[in-house]
C-alpha cells in the first residue's frame, strides 16, 4: 500500500522514477522547474526510524536525481527540505534552483527566492494533465 504522503503527491500520476525504498515524484506546485518529492516507500515517520536499507537505497536515488535535474533544468544549486509538519511520512522536497526563469512547454517558471530560500509559495501550480505530461518527460530521463 502506498502512504499517504505519496498519495497526495499524486501517486502514481505523477511518478518519475522508483528505486527499492524510494519513490521520485513530480511536486504539481513547481516552485522551480522540476521540483520534486522524494518519499520513502517505508513505514516511517522520523528519519531515524529508516533501515539501513532505505538509507543505502537513498544514495541511488540522490544520484539519479542530480543527473535527471542537471540535464532537465540546468539548475546551480538544488535544495532537499525535509519538514514532515504536514505530511508526516519521511520525505524530502527537491528544488533545484538557478537564477532567472526557465520555460516549459510555454510557461516560465522563476526562481523566486534565488539566491537565497526558495519561496515555496511561489509557485507555478499545474493541473493533472501538465503534471502528468512532467513527470512523462522526466521519467523518459532518468537514468539511475
């Protein structure tokens, strides 16, 4: 069964990549272009509470995002928050972040906070079809 956490993510819609332990999905509030959620495919609500498994499992899925992001987006830096204040299953948001803007099929997509925080609350909100269509492309990327 898939946690809640993934399943508000918009699981499987949104799906970019699966590793053992982890699951790559599309965030559909993009504060960057190609901003993700990492989510463990655990039982687990505190970092600590991971297996080794999942904690060995997560280099591969690092790797593979950094590689999928630099070729996607071009980004400079990329940022992993793990807040679980709302969503109480471990997972990380993924920003990559650059400066300016980039374009995806039409729609700009800045940087807000760059190059300091990055500003959660503005985003670039797509709707299922343009999140599906994201994540399609990104997942025709990956390479882990």
């Amino acid at each position: 069964m898939t946690n809640p956490t993934a399943q508000k993510f918009g699981y499987p819609r949104t799906l970019v990549a699966e590793t053992a332990h982890w699951l790559v999905l599309l965030r559909p509030q993009q504060p960057t272009l190609g901003s993700l959620v990492l989510v463990c495919k655990e039982e687990a609500q505190a970092f600590s509470d991971l297996s080794p498994a999942a904690f060995a499992d997560l280099k591969i899925a690092v790797d593979g995002i950094e590689a999928l992001l630099r070729d996607a987006v071009g980004y400079e830096k990329i940022n992993y928050l793990m807040l679980m204040m709302v969503d109480k299953d471990v997972h990380f948001h993924v920003l990559p972040r650059y400066e300016g803007s980039r374009d995806y099929r039409g729609k700009s997509f800045p940087d807000a906070g760059w190059p300091a925080q990055p500003q959660l609350a503005s985003h670039v909100a797509l709707d299922d079809d343009e999140a599906a269509a994201l994540a399609g492309d990104l997942a025709a990327r990956w390479r882990a």
